[in-house]
C-alpha cells in the first residue's frame, strides 16, 4: 500500500470517526431541526489531506559580467512538483443564521511537511524546489439548512497563502531564494451538522489555485545568472472537522 493510500484511508477512518460521534453522545443532545444551533463564534480543528501541483516553467536565463548583460537563454525547460499530506489545521470563525440562510467567515492556518525536489533545469543547472509546509487561509461561507439533512449546506470563497521557493544553482553555487507568495483563489463546498451540546461536524472540499512569477540570482566570481522562472500552484483539499461553538 503505497503512502498516497495509507493517507486516503486514514481520511476515510476518520470521517467514519465522526459519523459515530453521536451514538455516543448521552445526555442533551442538540435540536437538529434548529439552525440556530450553529450560530455565533467558533473554534475548531481539521485534519486536511492536501495535494498541492507545482510547475515551473523557464522564461529567461540571463548571464552578467560586472554590471553588464552577457547575453539570454529563452529555452523551454519545467519541473513538476507535488506535495500529498495529511496536515493538522485549527480554525477561528463566526457563522450567522437568519432564517435557513448560512453565511459564515473563518481564518484558518494548517502546519505539515515540507516538501523539496532538486531537478535539471536547462543548460545542466540544477534548481532546488521547496513547497512549504504551512499555509495561512481566509474563506466566507454562504448557504442554506437543509432541515431534511439536519445540516447546512454551503459553498466556500477565499483566498490562502502557501509558500513555494526555488534556488537556481550553477556549477554548485547556491543562488538567492525566490519566494513565490502571492495567494491563491479558493473555491469549494462543505456541510456542517450539529452533534452535541455546542459541538458540530464539518467536510469541506477546497480547490486552490495562482499563478507568479520570480527570479532567482546565483553570484558567481565571474558575474552572475539570473532565472526567470513562471510558477502555476494547483491545490486540492479535502477537510474533515470538529467545531467547538462559543
């Protein structure tokens, strides 16, 4: 069972987690048929299995010597990079009931691996790739209790920082750190459904995307190169989660 799977499962073994959660619950449970259950403020928890899709792609290799510009490359070259990870998130938002209607707004930061790749990169260079193992996010919700579902039915709006960096390296020269850090659009859906007392359940599904650009220097004893390099960041999320309503 290769890790892509393991990690799979084990997202599996925790939704059926918390579709247990009320079979144990004794005592008050919630009113179901009352959206109001899910008003105010919250403090949560995820855990997020994330497959983030980095592709960078050469715009333009340039050569100095003092001062002066030696002369381009404009050869195509790409390096793909993935990151799949379990990641643990907390979470800090308001939601507001009016009627049926759902609108909501959180803040969330996730926090995992780190993950790195060193690749060729045109020419017989080489560039180290990292994807970063943190990301800051902040989404609005809007969406309707379905009573028949016990549960609120909403999509998602937002936008998430995750930072990608990349070294152009030349003849074993570390070059200087391009940080990629625009943020990325997201879009996405999610349910939520109150279990017990203040606590509810929630499953959202998120996809992340942007586009930047950066370069990276290497100085050399000669002069210097410089990468210019286009970067497009894909990401899909899949969030399983616990609310505690204040």
């Amino acid at each position: 069972m290769n890790r892509y799977l393991k990690s799979s499962v084990k997202v599996l073994a925790l939704g059926a987690m918390f579709g247990t959660l009320p079979a144990f619950a004794e005592g008050e449970v919630v009113d179901n048929n009352c959206a109001n259950s899910l008003k105010g403020f919250t403090v949560g928890a995820d855990l997020v299995y994330s497959h983030a899709a980095a592709k960078h792609e050469q715009l333009e290799t340039s050569a100095f010597a003092n001062g002066k510009l030696l002369g381009h490359d404009n050869s195509f070259s790409q390096i793909d990079h993935k990151r799949c990870c379990l990641d643990p998130s907390i979470n800090i938002g308001y939601t507001h009931v009016c009627g049926s209607w759902y609108v909501g707004a959180a803040g969330e930061i996730s926090y995992g691996k780190t993950s790195e790749r060193n690749s060729d990169f045109g020419g017989g260079s080489k560039v180290d790739t990292k994807i970063g193992r943190t990301s800051y996010g902040l989404k609005l919700k809007g969406g309707y209790f379905v009573q028949d579902l016990k549960s609120a039915v909403y999509g998602i709006i937002g936008i998430k920082w995750r930072d990608v960096k990349f070294n152009f390296n030349v003849d074993e020269s570390k070059g200087s750190e391009a940080k990629l850090k625009r943020p990325l659009f997201v879009i996405g859906v999610g349910a939520e459904h109150p279990i017990y007392k203040k606590l509810s359940v929630s499953a959202e599904y998120e996809y992340a995307w942007r586009n930047s650009e950066d370069t990276s220097t290497v100085g050399l004893k000669a002069g210097s190169v410089s990468l210019k390099a286009k970067q497009r960041l894909n990401e899909h999320s899949i969030k399983l989660g616990i609310k505690y309503h204040i």
